[in-house]
C-alpha cells in the first residue's frame, strides 16, 4: 500500500511544479524591450580636473552613489600636471531610461542626469540623440528628458496599487554599461520607507550600477517603478533592490514636464514616531500616528492650533498609520488647498483646518538668550538632570511667552531627551508651569518611574520632549 502511494503521489507532485512553474519572460521583453533606453552622460571639466582621468571619476561616482567607503586613491605627481584653459567633454555616467510618450518624453532617474552637461539617449535600434532636461527632483529622485523624435515605442503605465508582494517582476537597463540586460524576479516588499517623500517598491531583482532609471515591469508588460536603489556592502547586487512607485514618478513628471519644477506642501512641524512609551504617557491606546514634536513659528500649523505634543491621527480623513506617513501625504497636496487634520490631545481627538503651504528652506534657530542667574539644586536635577530659572519679562516677550521656565543646564535624562541650555518648558506631564514654584511642584508630584513629557520654546518652535529618568 506504501508503494502504490509513493507512486501514486510522484505524478501528482510533477503536475502541480508544471502548473506552478518558473514564468517565460521572452514576450515582455520582446513587448517592452524596445521602451528602454541607454542614457550616457558628458560633462565639461578641464584638463586640471581630469588629474585623476576619467576612469577615477567613475569610480567615485560608483562609491558615492551606493553608500561605499570612498577609498585613498594614490595621488598624482605635481609634475605630470599640465593644466589647460580650455574645456573639453568627457563621459561621465551611464543609466538607463524608458520611453514615457511617443513623441520622445524618456523617465529616468535624477541622479543620472545630475550635473551632466550633455546628455545621450541610444534606442534599442541604436540611434543616438542629444536629449533635453525637461526637469529634474532629487527629492524623489525622478527625472524627465526630451528627444527629438517621434513615433517612438512608449510603455504602458501599470497600477502600482494592483501590484502584490511575491508577484514577478522584471527590470530592463545597461548594468555596467551593458545595454538591454534582463533580469527578474519578485516583489519583496511594499512602502519601504526608506525616503521622506517615497514608499519604495523592494525586490530581489539584480539590480547593479548603470540599471538607475530603467523599468520595473510586471508580468503584465507594465511599468509599476523606476528602478533606484540598492542595498550593497560590496557596491554590487546583493539581493536587496528599491524602486520608486510609478504612481508617485507620474505625479512628480507631470509637475517637471509642465514647469520644470515640482511644488510639495508643507505644514510646517517638526515629527517623530509615537514609541509605545509615548501613547502610554498621553492615553492614546497603541503608537499610531505622527508625533509633533516641533511647530514653526507662522506656519500653517500654528495657525491651525496644531500643538507640539499632539498627535496627528488623519490627513483629510486618509489614517497616518506612521510618521512617515504624514511628510509623503502633505507633500503632495497642492499648496494654498484647505486640509483637515485629526489630532489627538489630552485625552480625546479634535480636527484642525489648516491650508497648506509650498515647501521652503527651514527658518534658522534663533540664538539663546543670555544667562542670567544660577539655579540650586532641586528635584528638577536630581532626578531629570535639569536645572530652571524663572524666566524675566524681557525674555518672556522675546520667546512670545506669558510664562514658563528657562533651561540653564540639561544633563543626563534631560540631555538624552533632546532639551538644551536656552529653552523654555511651558508645560510638563500636560500641566502648564508659569513659575518655577509651579514647575517643581509638577515634578514633585509625578511618578519617576514613568516618563515626564515636556512641552517647551526653541527660538520660532514650540517642540515636546519625553524625558525617561535613571536611564
């Protein structure tokens, strides 16, 4: 009876590997193939520059771009050096590119079109073209080329949303400058977040130098990602690949092919991740959401009422499941749009209406006022490693205060916790302190053994802080 199973069982085994077996991948490249591009870059140096010759620069280039230590490379004798004053052409990189409409819109990456001053797009029946740099965003790493054609092979655009971990994918591009090289393989993960502005696709698809810009393609012969990033310790592949959502490269080329820029919203807070410690302190149940640890003075949080402290739980109804969560949304939410934000504070969930703002450099801190007395010690340092004086009416109407108590020492926990000389705490364990009397008495009632949030004034912020005591 064993036998008659065993024998029964093998041909049973056989037909399920033939059903479930590897898939072909010959007609997506023949379908898709045509789409991609080699992208070659030039850029004008001087013979001083080229002291290294070419071949260092690329090298660099490779150590600087996948995170490598960038090795001592010997250096040239003075002597050999013949500087020139004229410029001349010299290659620079090489990518890859997919073709986005048939008039000759090409995708690539940013990072492969960087500084170039020429740039060379070679089609698959090798002709060559000068592109133009229609616009380029390092922030998503997404940029857009123009070539002098038409009629050209465009790609389908697939449903990034659609696309499943474990589903086969392949990539198409010129790793180490061999153009039309195919590789495959799966979908590791989705919204990686390993960018403020991008949840990366991950996969195990050899990804290696020179495949930036190409296509991640579904079995379906769409494009779901621009092939990015990868992770190495040894500069080559290592099973660990990233790529950015199509849906997100679309958005931001739609911005670069109509203005050469791309505008992203901003609220302007500072963020963190709410850590189980937090959620415990503040009664909110699980760590979800953005922690707001920061808000700008004059930004459009302030004007909403949005507090540091609070914990930002929705973005016009969309559940900020992480803090990463909160910069990606808001950033691509058109400037001067009126949002909904649900915070959560003391206890219960209130919404804000706030209108977006564009993105801008951040304000620099303004400088700590001067010292006036010395505290004795207290509670405060004993325990927190902080030592407060009362603030005085000069610096009250300098911080934009009505009260609180100003940081002239923070050591250990407190130091641990972010809080310097020149702050001002405002509130403690959600209680506000106008005094330093007020201050110690917060403290003295508090249990050590849990941790003390803080709200508190740096320059234009108003920020928050846990301070974990005996740690």
């Amino acid at each position: 009876m064993l036998g008659a199973c065993a024998a029964s069982f093998l041909p049973l085994s056989a037909a399920y590997a033939q059903v479930r077996g590897l898939p072909d991948f010959t007609e997506l490249v023949d379908q898709v193939g045509p789409s991609v591009v080699n992208i070659r870059t030039l850029e004008k140096v001087s013979a001083r520059a080229q002291q290294g010759g070419p071949n260092e620069e690329e090298m660099l280039e490779f150590f600087r771009r996948f995170g490598l230590p960038i090795p001592n490379m010997p250096k040239q004798n003075p002597r050999q050096n013949r500087p020139q004053q004229q410029e001349e052409e010299q290659p620079r990189g090489v990518g890859s590119g997919f073709i986005l409409t048939s008039d000759g819109v090409i995708m690539t990456n940013a990072h492969v079109v960087d500084g170039a001053d020429e740039v060379i797009v070679t089609l698959t029946d090798k002709r060559e073209f000068k592109a133009k740099i229609l616009g380029a965003d390092k922030r998503s790493d997404v940029a857009v080329v123009k070539i002098d054609a038409t009629g050209l092979p465009a790609v389908k655009v697939g449903d990034v949303n659609r696309l499943r971990v474990g589903e086969w994918v392949m990539a198409i591009g010129s790793p180490f400058g061999l153009e039309n090289t195919v590789t495959a393989g799966i979908v590791s993960a989705k919204q990686r977040d390993t960018g403020d502005f991008l949840p990366f696709i991950q996969t195990d698809v050899a990804i290696n130098p020179g495949n930036s810009g190409g296509p991640l393609i579904n079995m379906r012969g769409e494009v779901v990602g621009i092939n990015s990033q990868i992770y190495s310790r040894s500069g080559g592949f290592m099973g660990i690949s990233f790529s950015i959502p199509m849906d997100e490269a679309v958005r931001v080329s739609d911005q670069l092919r109509a203005s050469g820029r791309v505008s992203r919203g901003r609220i302007g807070v500072q963020i963190d991740q709410v850590s189980k410690e937090v959620a415990e302190s503040i009664g909110l149940g699980k760590p979800t959401g953005a922690l707001v640890r920061g808000v700008e003075s004059g930004s459009p949080a302030e004007k909403a009422g949005v507090e540091a402290g609070d914990i930002i739980t929705r973005f016009d109804g969309k559940v900020i499941e992480k803090s990463s969560d909160l910069p990606r949304i808001v950033g691509g939410t058109k400037p001067g749009t009126k949002s909904t934000l649900t915070v959560f504070r003391r206890g219960g969930s209130k919404e804000l209406q706030v209108v977006i703002a564009e993105i801008e450099a951040d304000k620099p801190v303004a400088k700590a006022p001067a010292k006036e007395e010395r505290p004795a010690a207290s509670i405060a340092t004993q325990v927190y490693g902080l030592a407060v004086t009362a603030l005085t009416d000069a610096q009250k109407k300098e911080a934009g205060v009505r009260g609180g108590v100003r940081i002239e020492a923070a050591t250990e926990a407190a130091a641990r916790a972010g809080l310097r000389e020149g702050d001002v705490i405002l509130q403690v364990a959600n209680v506000e302190v106008l005094t330093v009397k007020e201050f110690e008495a917060v403290l003295g009632k508090h249990d050590k053994t849990k941790a003390l949030n803080v709200l508190f004034r740096r320059g234009d912020w108003t920020q928050f802080a846990v301070i974990r005591a005996g740690r």
